[in-house]
C-alpha cells in the first residue's frame, strides 16, 4: 500500500485523482476546506493559508507512514491541488495571496515532514494567456517558452515553480514535480464543446487546448511514480485540439507570426505534451472526437 495526501481533493481535479489513486492500491488522504459531496477516503479539514494546519496534516500523514514503513515500503507524497482554480473568480490580490501563500505552506510543510515527492498544480497561464499582449512565439508551445504571466493567478504560478526551484536546492531530497495543467474538462462539459466551432476566436485564448480530469489524475499519478530527481515542470493537456479546424489554420489565422513546427498533426495540440509523454509516461485517454 503507498500512500499520498491530495490537497483540494473536493475540486474537479481532486476528485478524478483520488478515484484514479486507489484504482491504483494507493491509500489516499483528502485534505481540504470543503467536505467532499463523494466521501472516496478520508478526510480533514485544513485551512492551507494557516501553516500549522498544513505541517499538522502532512506530518499525521507522514508520522503514519513511518509507522507502517515495513510494510509499506514507499515514501509519502502529496499532490497539491488546493487553491483557488482560475482567474477572476476573486479579486487579483486575492488569488495571488491564496495560491502563493498556500503553495508555499505545503511545500514548507512537506519538506519539513520529510516527504520525498510533490506534484502541484502550476498552469498553462504561465505561458501568457491569453496571448493578448505576449502572442506565442512558436507552436506547439514546449516548456521552454517564455513565460509571461498576465494576471495574479498566473503570476503566483511563475513564483512557486521559482519556490518549488529553490526548496529542491535546499533539500533535495524532496523532488518537486509542476504540472502546467490545460483548461479541466469533466465528461459532462463535453456537450458545450461544438458551441465553440462557429467562432474560434472564442478559445484562442489558450490555443483551443484543454484537458480531461481523468488525465490530469493520471498525469499526477505517473508524476509520483516517475524516475524524476530536482524541480520539474511539465504540460498536462488533451492529445488534440477543441476545434474541427486544423491547429495550423488555426495558428496562421490569429497568430500568423508564430512558428510552427513542420510535423503539427492537424489537430493536434499547441501546448507541446512531449516531454510528460517521455519523461512520464503520459498518454491522454480521453478524447471529445471519440
């Protein structure tokens, strides 16, 4: 049995992980400010903002795993998922002292708890979304763009993927894996996807990508399970686009000064997932097309 804390288990994201973490034998513990509406495994209520509370909940985790050691024979981790999911849904200020304050608290936490891995959520806004003042400069967009957080909620995402940089310098036994994870759909949100063909300038936003929870949960699965050492970064979105218009027409049409690469499927997606499909094994299994 191994073991893992999910912060934000209550949210889209947390939920799809917890079914997919003990689908795979894990033992699971939800750690967040809303009760679950589906209780999947255990939870506590934690105020994230407080960093008593956090280092209290990864150290019950922790503490319970050394006790069990033997027979567990694996290193606790934790999936950060809490926060608040988007921006605009609070006032600027307050999203980036949530996110930022609350990222720090766990990693501070999971370091000081003695976990060996923490997968967190970063975003696709890191890259500039929506491309209003900084249009991409080539496409499929890999980890290697610029970044060019253009609010609040994207800015804290640059910051603690510095943070979690630096706390793996200061202890690296702690590895600390980011995910730039795409616009989440459920399945249910599959009925609103043809609403945006008629005018794709309405999803240019963030070059018409998206991602499953389901393959977000594998993609934080895989993050725990992978050989990874230091601070990683990877993008987590769907294989495809959210348009029947091929991502080159797409590109040449809003964003013509943008390279591209010359092997762009016709829909593929134009947020690169190479490097999580090679260095973590992901591989999207959801698809509106199907």
């Amino acid at each position: 049995m191994k073991s893992v804390i999910v912060t934000g288990g209550s949210g889209k994201a947390g939920r799809a992980t917890i079914r997919e973490l003990l689908d795979h034998g894990y033992q699971v513990m939800n750690v967040d400010t809303a009760a679950p509406a589906e209780p999947l495994c255990h939870f506590m209520k934690t105020d994230l903002n407080d960093l008593g509370q956090t280092v209290d909940a990864l150290r019950l985790m922790a503490g319970t795993i050394d006790r069990r050691r033997m027979a567990i024979g694996e290193p606790p981790a934790v999936i950060h998922l809490a926060g608040i999911p988007a921006p605009g849904l609070a006032p600027d200020a307050t999203v980036f002292q949530n996110n930022m304050m609350t990222t720090y608290n766990v990693f501070s936490a999971a370091v000081r708890a003695g976990l060996k891995r923490v997968v967190w959520a970063s975003s696709e806004t890191a890259y500039g979304i929506p491309f209003t003042r900084s249009p991409p400069l080539f496409a499929p967009i890999t980890e290697e763009h610029p970044l060019a957080p253009e609010s609040g909620y994207a800015l804290a995402k640059v910051l603690c993927e510095r943070a979690a940089f630096e706390m793996n310098r200061w202890n690296p036994g702690t590895v600390f894996v980011g995910l730039r994870i795409s616009n989440i759909f459920e399945e249910k949100d599959y009925a609103a996807i043809p609403t945006f063909w008629n005018d794709p300038a309405t999803r240019r936003w963030n070059l018409w990508s998206w991602v499953d929870a389901r393959d977000v949960a594998q993609a934080c699965r895989l993050a725990i399970e992978a050989d990874l050492s230091g601070a990683e970064v990877f993008t987590i979105a769907a294989a495809d686009s959210l348009m029947k218009t091929p991502s080159r027409d797409l590109m040449a049409a809003h964003f013509p000064n943008a390279e591209i690469a010359d092997r762009l499927g016709d829909f593929e997606t134009l947020l690169s997932i190479e490097k999580a499909r090679r260095m973590l094994g992901y591989s999207p299994r959801h698809g509106w097309r199907s």
